[in-house]
C-alpha cells in the first residue's frame, strides 16, 4: 500500500521502548551526575527517572537553550498544555510517550510539574532576588519540585515511624525531597556566577551582596577579595544547611532509593569543596569534581545508606 509521507499530523509516534532509550541517551548525554544516579536505582525507577529528566531539560531549554530567544509566556502556556494532555494520558510527541507511561506506573500530582514550568517562566522577565526569599522560591520551582516529582517515583519507607506510638506515618519526608532539590540549584548558582554574570543575570539575593559590601559592579567585574570570599563562604554554609536537611530525609525513601539518593548528594555537595579548594574564584575556574573523587562517592553513598 502506498505509505503518505511524514508529516507531523500523521506521523505515529515513538514506541514506548524508542521513547525510553531516548530519554536515558539525553540523560546520560546531559548529566553525568544523575544518570550515574540513576544506573544505581532498579530498573523501573531508573527509566522514570529519565523521562521526568528529560521533561525538565526540555523545560529548561525553552527559556536557556538556543531557541530560548523564541520563546514567550504563550509558549510557556502551550507547554502547560501539553503537559496536561499527557497526564491525560495522551503522548503528543515523542519523549512524552515514555513520561505517559512512568504517570501510570508511578502516579503523582500535576502541581510540581506545573510549579517548575513557572519557575522558568521567571527567568524570562526576572533577573535579579532583592532577598533569600525570593530566590528560594525560584529555587523551589526549578528544583525543589524535582524533588518531589523523584520521590514519588522513589517510594517512601511505609515501615518506617519517627517513634513507636507515632501511628501517622506522614506523607513522606517532603520538606527534605525539596530541600535537597534547593541545595543542588544553591550549588549550580554559586558555580556559575561568572557564566550567568555574562548573561547579566544575578541570582546571588541582592541584600546578600549589600550584606558584604559587594556591589553588582564587582560581580560583573569579576572582583575576588575578601568581601566576595565572606559572601561566598555565607552562600555555601547556607547551601550545606540545606544539604543537612535533605539527608535526614533520605532513610524515609524506599530501601533501593537511598544509595542513588547518597551518592548524588555527596557528588554534588562535592562542588562546594571545590569552590573553596578554589579559593571562591568562580570567575575563572570552573568548580568541578574529579573523576575519581566522584568514584569514591560510591562506596561511600552505599556504606551511609545501609548505615544510616
Ligand atoms: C527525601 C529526599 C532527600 C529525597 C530525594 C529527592 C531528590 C532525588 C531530589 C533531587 C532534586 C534534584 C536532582 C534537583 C535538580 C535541580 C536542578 C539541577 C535543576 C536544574 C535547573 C538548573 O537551572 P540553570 O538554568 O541554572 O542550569 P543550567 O545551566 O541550565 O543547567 C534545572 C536545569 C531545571 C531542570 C532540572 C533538571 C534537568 C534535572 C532533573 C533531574 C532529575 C529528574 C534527576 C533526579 C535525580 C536522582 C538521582 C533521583
Ligand atoms: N573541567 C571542566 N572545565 C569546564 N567545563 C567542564 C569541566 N568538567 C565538566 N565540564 C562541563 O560542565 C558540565 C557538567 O559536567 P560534569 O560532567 O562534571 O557534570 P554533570 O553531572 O554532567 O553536570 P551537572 O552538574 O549539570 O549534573 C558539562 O557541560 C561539562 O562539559
Ligand atoms: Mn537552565
């Protein structure tokens, strides 16, 4: 029979396996972090894990990628749309077949995905946080609400009880799924401050830098003294009180979540430590982690999560 030729409306669209391995090769592509995470995780979580990831990339890339000059709060609005398709259950392109599937298999609520999409709509119109409360709702956004979308695909410990007589287990240790997911974009902030300075983007909190005497023309200068070093090593405790948060949670996951879940803390937490081993130069050094210091974090993450 004489086959049309592709056009998007008839197209059919990817299998669920072709949807799957896409989504893992853009994770892997994309993260080295998480998908090391990830190879750590069962098989069915594993592959959730890739299509909300690249849900969030693809996200991501319409207000930073290079089409992001392109992109309006209308096109924000059809995104929100599609999304809502798919929780219907109906994949309109290709990486949303396999996220159609990982809602099935692992329901959750839509206000997360929803919250991240708002999150970056900020970035097309904000620039600057006069406080920490404004940027830490940005940061909830992009990144606590990945938290929250992971531990539903995760699981929570249903044995676990804060006490015996505690019979109302609660929902699940979410403050602690957020804050892990706000110390992780904490961190990414205080590595790019020099790449988001040349964007003209500042998402230190404005009363922060005024705390230290640190105008925005001397981040844009790249000015590295003793005001920047007392800002930055501010910024990082604050990153490590969320970190701190984030562990207590981490034995309230299901069992086989919490060596994934330690090993991306530790690896991320990391970059703080290279910071400081670069004497708060984020300007021109880019803190990174080792190869293989990221391999010793294995080993370690599982010790902590039979342990701990
Ligand atoms: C109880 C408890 C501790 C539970 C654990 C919950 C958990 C697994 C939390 C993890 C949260 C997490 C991985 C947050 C990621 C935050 C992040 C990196 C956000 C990225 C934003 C960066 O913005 P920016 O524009 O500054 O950066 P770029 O220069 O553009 O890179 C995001 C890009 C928003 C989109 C987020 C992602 C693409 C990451 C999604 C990650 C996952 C789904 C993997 C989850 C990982 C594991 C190991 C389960
Ligand atoms: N030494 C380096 N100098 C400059 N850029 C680097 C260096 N190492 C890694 N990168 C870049 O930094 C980004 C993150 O790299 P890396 O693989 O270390 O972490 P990742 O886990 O993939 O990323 P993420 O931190 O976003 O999860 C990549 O785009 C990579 O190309
Ligand atoms: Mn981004």
């Amino acid at each position: 029979m004489l086959q049309l030729p592709d056009s998007p409306r008839v197209r059919t669209l990817a299998s669920l396996e072709e949807s799957y391995e896409f989504c893992r090769q853009i994770t892997a592509k994309y993260s080295k972090t998480f998908y090391l995470g990830t190879l750590l995780m069962p098989e069915a979580k594993r592959r959730a894990i890739w299509a909300i990831y690249v849900w969030c990339r693809r996200t991501d890339e319409l207000v930073d990628g290079p089409q992001a000059a392109q992109t309006t709060p209308e096109t924000l609005d059809r995104w929100e749309q599609q999304l809502e398709s798919v929780f219907a259950g109906h994949p309109l392109e290709d990486p949303d077949v396999a996220l159609v599937d990982t809602l099935e298999r692992f329901p959750q609520d839509i206000q997360p995905f929803r919250d991240m999409i708002a999150g970056q709509q900020m970035d097309l119109y904000r620039s600057r946080y006069e406080t920490f409360e404004e940027l830490n709702l940005y940061c909830y956004r992009v990144a606590g609400t990945v938290g929250l979308m992971s531990t539903a695909v995760m699981g929570v410990d249903t044995t676990y009880r804060t006490a015996p007589w505690d019979r109302n287990t609660p929902q699940g240790p979410i403050e602690e799924a957020i804050a892990l997911g706000v110390a992780n974009q904490l961190t990414n902030i205080l590595r790019d401050v020099g790449e988001d300075a040349r964007r003209g983007r500042i998402y230190l909190p404005l009363e922060d830098l005024a705390l230290f005497n640190y105008t925005e023309q001397d981040l844009f200068n790249g000015v590295v003294d003793e005001r920047w070093r007392g800002l930055m090593r501010f910024q990082i405790q604050r990153a490590r009180k969320f970190y701190a948060q984030a562990e207590r949670g981490i034995s309230r996951l299901s069992p086989d979540a919490r060596w994934p879940v330690w090993a991306a803390t530790g690896l991320y937490s990391q970059i703080l430590n290279a910071i400081e081993s670069n004497q708060y130069d984020v300007f021109q050094q880019r803190a990174y982690v080792r190869g293989p210091r990221k391999l010793m974090c294995l080993p370690v993450a599982w010790l902590r999560s039979k342990a701990l």
